[in-house]
C-alpha cells in the first residue's frame, strides 16, 4: 500500500504541476480501488483513485463515466487517467452521500431524483457494449449465500434436501430476471453512491461493473437498500411511482404491469442472497469486518417477502431457523 501510495504521489504531482498535493483517505471501497481527496494550495480538490493493475481494470470505469455523462448524468469528470499504472483523478463530488441525509422528510424528494437519472440511464444508456448480465453472473452471484455465508462463514451442514431447495429457488431467481426486459444496469444503485452534489443530482459513482440486464435490479437496490430500510408499504408505492415513469420514458410497457411486482420482489431477493453471501466473502476472504453488520437487513428483506410466494418458504424457513441464528451466535 505504501509502494501504491507513493507513486500516485509522484503521478499526481506530475499531472497537477505542484509538488504541494496533500492526501487523505476519501472513501472505502468492497474493492481492491482507494480514493483519495487530493487538496492543492488554494482549496482546489480533486479524487485521485488507485486501482492496482493486478487487480482492478480502470478501462470500464473511464468508458461508462464517458457514456453517462454524455446522456447529462452528473459522475465524475475524469481530469486525467493511466490506465497503465492504475490511477484516475476525478472530480470530486463531495462526502456527502445520501445515506447522510435520508430521513422521512428529505426521501420523496431524493429518491425523485434518483428515480428519474435511473429512467434516463435505462431509456437512453446502450447496452450494445456491455457484458450481459446472464444466466452464468447470476447463478454465480447466487452460489455465494450458499459457499460463503452458509458455509465459509457460519459453517452449516446442508442437507440433500437443503441444496435441492436452493437448486430450485436460485434457478426460479434467475428465470425471473431474464425474463425482464433488458436495459442498463448500473449494479450499485444505492445510498453510499449517490451523493449530495451540485446539479445534475445526484452525482453517481461505482458504476464501472455494469451490465446489461434485468430493469428491477438497479430500481431494488435502490429502495431494498442494504444501509437504509424504509416501510415495505413506501417502497412499494416508490416502486409504482417509477413504473409509471418508465412507462412514460419507453423504459416498459403498460403490459408489463401485471409482473412488474414479481419481478421487483424476486429480483430484489436475488440480489440480498448475492449480497449476503458478498458480504460474509468481504469478512472471510478480504478481512473486512465492517460489512457483517449489514447482513441481518438483507436477510430481513427476504423475510419480509417471501409471504408473497409460496416458492421461497424453504429459503425463509432456512434464513429463519438456520441462517439467522448462526449470526448471532458468530458475532
């Protein structure tokens, strides 16, 4: 890290002409990525992003910031890029986020806001470029709830019975997102990268891992967020708002009205398994403890779903009588 360090702080003394550049940790990443805020003499900040070569591909990041601020989405200008060496310096959009700033007052308003840069990313952002988010990535993101939180983390022995229940759901999972119609997906629509910032809001960061596929997935992780739970009653309502808008946008059809609820509520379990199972991989692979807290939330959003669909009982039943216990007993 140290090594890291010290050659973007060459870099960037080169790209800014002053040897005068202070840093400071900008933000955390589940990545192998490090932003900085790089402050010059006179106030003038920018990010500077690491993202080792070995580890981290810069080139999505820099073509779909390029994508989006064409359609007058507000991410980060890239000021300058080696994509050799793995460094980026950004605009800075601000350290305010808005999980900083949701409350019951603010949330209509914020979420318009995000509501409406998602319609414009799905309705005018091509997918023709990027990776598909098939069968293969979603059955993979699956399988993490399974090897790394059932087993990694809490240890549990699944029985036949047990791994047939979940061959049955992940596959229904799966059918249930490539069934919707297929549009930009940014992946990480969420309350940690979206920020408060000046017009267009809200600024968007991490979007360099989209893809193309399922439209309820980016419209889940927005309102069945993993830091911020609202009423399911509210984010239902939430949810029609923007089907409303998206039908207005070209986004979907009035038709697709009678499944729109299925796929938001399946899709929305699909992607807290995945999570549940990122976040025990965070703590057991990569050592970052922080993330644990954070999986009883996504548990509950399935919990808090699977009443509507007799399919998920199984899943219920084991996160209920199985799952959820033996967090509380590792913590």
């Amino acid at each position: 890290m140290a090594e890291r360090l010290e050659k973007l702080g060459k870099w960037l003394r080169s790209v800014l002409a002053t040897t005068d550049v202070r840093l400071e940790p900008a933000s955390g990443d589940a990545s192998f990525r490090h932003y900085f805020r790089a402050t010059l003499p006179g106030g003038r900040h920018y990010i500077a992003m690491d993202a080792p070569p070995d580890r981290e591909n810069c080139v999505p990041f820099v073509e779909v910031a390029r994508h989006l601020a064409a359609l007058g989405l507000h991410v980060p200008e890239i000021h300058e890029a080696d994509l050799e060496q793995g460094f980026l310096l950004l605009e800075d959009l601000g350290d305010v986020q808005y999980l900083d700033v949701l409350d019951d007052s603010s949330a209509d308003r914020l979420y318009g806001d995000a509501l409406a840069a998602l319609v414009v990313m799905q309705a005018c952002g091509s997918t023709g470029a990027l990776p598909p988010y098939d069968d293969k990535l979603l059955g993979a993101e699956l399988e993490l709830f399974r090897h790394w939180l059932c087993g990694e983390h809490l240890g549990l022995e699944l029985t036949a019975a047990d791994h047939a229940m979940l061959d049955e759901v992940f596959s229904a999972l799966v059918d249930n997102a490539l069934e919707q119609p297929g549009v930009f997906v940014h992946r990480d629509y969420h309350s940690r990268n979206l920020m408060i910032s000046s017009p267009p809001t809200p600024g968007i960061l991490d979007f360099q891992d989209a893809v193309s596929g399922p439209v309820t997935y980016d419209l889940v992780s927005l309102l069945k967020d993993a830091y911020i739970r609202w009423p399911l009653a509210r984010v239902d309502e939430w949810a029609w708002g923007y089907f409303d808008l998206a039908v207005e946008s070209g986004v979907l059809q009035q038709p697709h009205e009678a499944d729109f609820q299925r796929w938001f509520d399946l899709m929305g379990v699909q992607r807290h398994v995945k999570v549940a199972g990122i976040f025990a991989r965070l703590f057991r692979r990569d050592g970052k403890r922080g993330y644990l807290q954070d999986i009883p939330l996504v548990l509950d959003y399935i919990l808090e779903v699977a009443p509507r669909y007799e399919s998920l009982a199984g899943l219920a039943r084991l996160i209920d009588t199985r799952v959820a216990p033996g967090l509380q007993a590792a913590a």
